[in-house]
C-alpha cells in the first residue's frame, strides 16, 4: 500500500476527520447528557418526595403512632414514590450530640448502607436539602425532609 496515491491520501483524511467528529461528540456530548439526566433525576426526586411528605407530616402531628403502622406506611410511601426512604428521629437529649438522626423506620427489610449526611444537615438547619450520596455501595439521587414545625425538625425523610 503506497501512501503517495491520491486514493490513500483521501481515505486517510477523511477517516482522520471521522475520528476528530466522534471523539469531539464522545467528550463533549455525552457528558452533558449525563449531567442533564443526573439533574433530572434528582429534580424528580424531589418532586415526589414533596408529593408523598404530607402522610408522614399528618402523623407526626398527632403524636400517636406504633412502630408498626409507621413501618408499614414508610414501605407503603416508599413503593409510591419507587425510592428508599428511611425514617430518622431527632434526639433532644443530653448523651447524643444534638441534630444527629437516629433511624426510626426503613422501607428496606435488611440494613443498608447509606449515606446520611443531607439528614444531619436537614436536621440541623431545619431545610430541604437536595444532593447525592451513596446507596448500598452505588451513587444515588438524595433528599432529606424535615418533618415537624416550622421551628424545630422531629424527624427527617431522606
């Protein structure tokens, strides 16, 4: 194959210019792409966090409820919103650390691994807080509301 014809001089180029095309596309196109789905996914997230609050909001008020019923509905927003949830509660006592979350309900029915980091923020600020965090070993659309008054959070939803 001589490289001084015509012929091979053009297939050449023209599979140079092919290349240069689809690694531009390749490192310009995919990653907004990702990052556009990465942000819809957590904007739909929030929406249907938003959405399905207002139960657990409704028996945080009344005070009076069994472990069991509030597992039970935990699951039952969580297959709703086809998210996890889990359900932490403030601690207001002296031997815990103020605004650190203890878990009180999970839709899962074995322990995961999950960051809690937007909780204890939640918590401590008494604001939706919206971001990723990792699940079970793999990243993950998060966020953390807190139920209660306008003043002080009880529990939080992350």
């Amino acid at each position: 194959m001589r490289l001084r014809s015509l012929k091979n001089k053009l297939a050449l180029v023209f599979c140079g210019i092919t290349l240069i095309a689809m690694g531009g596309v390749w490192f310009y196109v995919v990653p907004q792409l990702e990052s556009n789905l990465r942000a819809q996914k957590r904007d739909d997230l929030k929406r249907v966090a938003l959405a399905t609050v207002d139960t657990l909001q409704r028996v945080e008020r009344r005070n009076s409820y069994s472990p069991k019923h509030l597992d039970v509905l935990v699951r039952a927003i969580s297959d709703t919103a086809d998210a996890h949830l889990t359900l932490f509660t403030i601690p207001r006592s002296h031997i815990k650390p103020p605004h650190v979350p203890t878990p009180l309900s999970d839709s899962a029915a074995n322990n995961v691994d999950q960051t809690t980091v937007l909780s204890d923020i939640a918590a401590r600020i008494n604001r939706t807080q919206i971001g990723y965090g990792s699940l079970n070993g793999g990243t993950v659309a998060q966020i953390a509301i807190p139920i209660g008054s306008k003043k002080r959070a009880d529990w939080v939803a992350l």
